[in-house]
C-alpha cells in the first residue's frame, strides 16, 4: 500500500493548466504515492488524450458520468484513495517540489495534528505572487473557522482513518462552503494545523467558481454559519444573525451609519460571552478574533460611511490595540472627511 493517496477531481480545465498541474505532482520529491484523477467531463476528448499521454504507474484514472459537481466527485475519490493519507490537488494549480515529503513528515511527528494545510502563492491573471500565510496552531484555526476558511483547501493532507471512522464526507449542496464544513467535521475529533512553508501556488482567474457564483457563496456561507451556531447550541436573533452574515463576515460589505456598527459590537461581544459560558474554543483566540473582526467593521465604516467610530472601540471589552487603530482612523477621517 502507498502512503498517500492524491486525489485531483478534474472538469473541462485548460489543457496547459492541466499538465503543469500533474507534472507538479509527478516530479515531487516523495515519490511512494497512488495518483487518482477524476475527470468529471468525459466528454471532454481533449483532456482524456492529455491524461493518457502520461504512462507513470501511480496515476489512477476515473470518470463519472459527467457534470456531476465538484462535491461528488471528491467523494467519489475519498471512496476511492487507500493509503494512510490523503492529499489534494487542484487540476489548474502547482504543488511544490517538496510539499508531500514535508507534510508526510509532518504528520508523522504529530500523531494528535489529523489534517493539514501549507501557506500558498496566488499567481495568474488577478491576484499575482500574493503569499498567504494562514494562522499554524489548532486553537487559531477553530477560532477562525466560524468567519472564514482559515486553511486553503487544495493543500490540504489528512488521516484517511479519520475520515473513514467518522463516516466524514464532502456536503453535496455546496459548491464552495464544503471545505470549512469538511474541516469543521475533523475539528471534532482532531487537531487541525498549517505549515508555515508555501508549498502551493494557487492559480486566479475570471473563471474560477469563486468569481462567477458570488452569491451563492455568500448563501452558502450563510447556511454554514447557521449550522455551526446549531451545533454549538447558540441562540442569536434573525437580526444578529443576519448582521453576523452580511457585514460581520463579509468583507464586501458597505457600512454607513453608526447605529449598523453598534449592533455589529453588541453581537461579537455576546458571542464572545457565550463562548466563555460554554468553552466552545480557546476563549483568549476567540476573543481575539471578535476583536480583529469589530476593528475590520469600524474601518470599514471610517471609510465608506465617514464614521467616527472611536467610542465604539473605546467601549467594547474584546481585546483591542487601542492606539495604532485610533491612528489608522484618524488618517481616513483625515481623508474622508468623517462625521
């Protein structure tokens, strides 16, 4: 049996997209792994000949019946892999030379640490040579999870016994949000970690699901949160709940009067108190984390509604750094010319 088991769904992707992601996997340094590819349009003649070109006996070639979606198809692989672990791949990305030897060895040396991240590179159209560094430790990570995905998915390796004892799947009715809801799962039963170490270049451009299904992500998102707040036995009203979706978490929001804010400070302090009640995740993360997301509101309310939000910062008891944020607002009141 192989240690790792690479799964790679694959959908009407670029053709040169498409080998530079299979030649990053091929040439990695670690080289005792069975290599599953998906292809999730057959009818696409094009990539089958391109896939078939390639005789490497660790690729494991399927296809579905076509269109099935990206959910499925991952689930078809994580029924399919039969090693230890499980690594993903992006059929459009490029994994680093190194980047299954250090996560292996990794998870080797840290028997309580059951999926794993890395740091990633954006390149491509947008988004160019960007480096994304996620937070390392498990307690950052669950803290953050709950507001956004804290580890990038197609980096990801984890214990398949995990998954398998678990019965944990991919969520079907998502395009997008089942990779926090995979983790969240895993959270359950194991640490969750990233390696510091950029191993994944993560390609950008107009056709990504990202850009072209906004809102149902932000739908998505909404119904995730929904059934974090429901395991976690928290109780919020429709209007804290929908301020938690449409303007806690969603950076695209515009806020323009004071009165949004203050209802945003009130409902990450009550998190903040419920959590502590019910030690649902490291309380000192958490808190710090409701913190970075009311300073993230008063700026963006400084900026587009020209509010002074001093006296909300001043008043909370989440954990802020006062004085270089009362120096970034000033500067944008300076700007903006703010109320």
């Amino acid at each position: 049996m192989t240690k790792i088991s690479v799964v790679m769904p694959v959908y009407n992707t670029d053709i040169k997209h498409l080998r530079q992601a299979m030649d990053s996997i091929l040439s990695q340094s670690f080289t005792d792994f069975e290599f599953i590819i998906l292809n999730d349009s057959p009818y696409n003649e094009q990539i089958k000949d391109i896939i078939s070109t390639y005789k490497d006996q660790r690729i494991i070639y399927h296809e579905t019946k076509g269109d099935e979606g990206i959910s499925k198809s991952y689930n078809h692989l994580l029924d399919m892999a039969t090693s230890k672990y499980i690594a993903l791949m992006n059929h459009d990305d490029i994994s680093h030379k190194h980047r299954l030897k250090k996560q292996y060895e990794y998870l080797e040396k840290n028997k309580d640490v059951g999926l794993l991240g890395t740091a990633y590179k954006k390149f491509g159209e947008i988004n160019r040579f960007k480096t994304i560094k996620n937070p390392i430790e498990n307690t950052a990570i669950q803290s953050l999870l709950l507001f956004r995905s804290p580890i990038h998915h197609p980096t990801i390796m984890f214990r398949r016994e995990i998954a398998t004892q678990h019965k944990i799947r991919y969520n079907e009715n998502f395009i997008s949000l089942n990779d926090r809801q995979l983790y969240y799962d895993f959270s359950k039963y194991t640490k969750l970690a990233n390696l510091k170490d950029v191993l994944y270049q993560y390609r950008f451009h107009k056709n990504m699901t990202s850009k072209k299904k906004k809102e149902t992500i932000r739908k998505e998102r909404a119904i995730f949160h929904k059934l974090w707040f429901a395991y976690n036995a928290i109780e919020l009203t429709e209007e804290e709940t929908d301020l938690f979706d449409n303007y806690i978490t969603n950076g695209r929001c515009r806020i323009k009067d004071k009165e949004t804010l203050v209802k945003i400070k009130d409902t990450l302090e009550k998190l903040a108190i419920i959590n502590q009640q019910k030690q649902i995740i490291d309380v000192d993360e958490f808190n710090k984390i409701c913190g970075k997301y009311l300073i993230k509101r008063c700026l963006n309310g400084a900026w587009y509604g020209k509010i002074a939000t001093q006296s909300i910062l001043k008043s909370t008891p989440l954990p802020i750094r006062i004085k270089p944020i009362l120096h970034i607002l000033n500067v944008i009141n300076t700007i903006r010319g703010g109320k």
